[in-house]
C-alpha cells in the first residue's frame, strides 16, 4: 500500500503533501471548487472533520489518503489537499475504508472501529455508495447516507432573501437473500417483509434492541442470518 500524489485528467495538477518517491496517478477524477458551499448552511459530508482513509480501485490497487470524506449531497467521495478538491469517479473505486486507530478524534467510531463504504450491484443500486454495517450468509446490512438542500425564503426590511442549508438524513437497506429491502415505517412492517415476523419481534423485545441505531440493527441482521 502506497501514499499518492494525484494528477487530475483534466489537467496535470499534483497536490502536495505526499511521499515523492511513490508516485501514482489517482484517474477517472474530477477537480471542484473549494467554496461551492460558502453561502449554505450546514454540511453535505458525512465526517465533521476529514479522515485518514483507504482507497480501493476497479484494478485492486489501494491508496493511502491524508484527507477524504463521503459528500452526501453529490453522493461520491472526495479527496482534499489544502485547498484543493477532488471528487472520485464512483465507476472506477470500489471501496473507501476508515480506521478508528487513524482517526482518533473523530466521534464517528463511537460504536465500530472501522466504517466501510462500499458500491452496491444489485438493480437500482449500481454505482451508489452504501456504508457496510453488517455482510453474513445469507444477509447483510446497509446505510445510505443522503443530503438535500432545502431553501427558506423570507422577508429582510421589504428584501427577499433565500437561505439555504443542508438536511442530511440515514436509511438501512437489508439484502435478505438477493433482495434490497428498505427499511421504513413501522417496525411489524419491516419484520413482515423479512419473514418470521413473530420469532423476530419476540427477539426484538427479549434483548431490547433500538432499531434506530446500528447497534440494534446488526443485532437484528445477525438474527435473521443465523436462521
């Protein structure tokens, strides 16, 4: 595994910081602006600040990054330098992996030690990425973090004025047997989707489990997948 420094293809643009005598060339990227964001409240990325992470390629190859976070408002990753912005071609990275033991201050690892995005292939779902909570047998876990920007318009002494601000939101996915089922709504009509409704809510009640954290859903997966 190697530090990069990245060439953009829409130029021949090095971002600094990185090991001189390894150098690989990061493709398929695009650069942004820095200050897209200035005037928005709220943030579209899911990490407050950014993370040390790892960057796996179509080809297998893996990138050591200094500074990468997932944007949920555009849905992709992008790499920071200072400055300087890029944002990964979805279709040609596999995964993007973050260590608790690299990132020590961050409050994200507050109940896992590693977060994990991954693309999912299934129908609907190419080319999105997906946090990894949970892979068993025969189900896995999902979360997908998105982010909408919402607009308020009011009145300023007779002057229109527009303030916009980020809303960001989590949902779970369950892959149960080849099939993406969303979870949504009451917690008898998800159980009800994924069978054995009953067994499931008996265990749900028996070890307390909060459906709304990722806690009590990876409990809640393992469940079903040691059927």
């Amino acid at each position: 595994m190697k530090k990069i420094t990245f060439l953009f293809i829409i130029g021949a643009f090095a971002m600094s910081g990185y090991g001189q005598t390894d150098k690989i060339v990061l493709v398929n990227t695009q650069k942004v602006g820095a200050d897209r964001y200035r005037d928005i409240r709220g943030t579209p990325y899911f990490f407050e600040s950014w993370q040390k992470g790892k960057i796996l390629s179509g080809s297998g190859e893996v990138f050591e990054v200094e500074e990468v976070n997932y944007n949920g408002f555009t849905q992709n990753f992008e790499v920071r330098d200072g400055e300087e912005y890029i944002e990964l071609d979805a279709k040609w990275y596999l995964q993007v992996e973050f260590n608790q033991d690299e990132n020590p201050e961050s409050k994200e690892y507050q109940e896992v030690e590693k977060i994990v995005f991954q693309k999912r292939g299934q129908a609907n779902f190419t080319d999105r990425w997906m946090q990894v909570l949970y892979k068993g047998t025969e189900y896995s876990l999902w979360k997908e973090f998105l982010v909408a920007k919402e607009e308020k318009v009011f009145q300023n002494v007779g002057k229109e004025v527009i303030m916009e601000r980020f809303s960001g939101k989590t949902t779970y996915y369950i892959l149960a047997q080849g099939e993406m089922v969303r979870v949504k709504g009451k917690r008898k009509k998800t159980l009800a989707e994924l069978g054995k409704a009953s067994e499931a809510e008996k265990f749900v009640k028996k070890e307390g489990l909060n459906l709304k954290t990722d806690v009590g859903m990876i409990q809640l997966v393992r469940f079903y997948d040691a059927q």
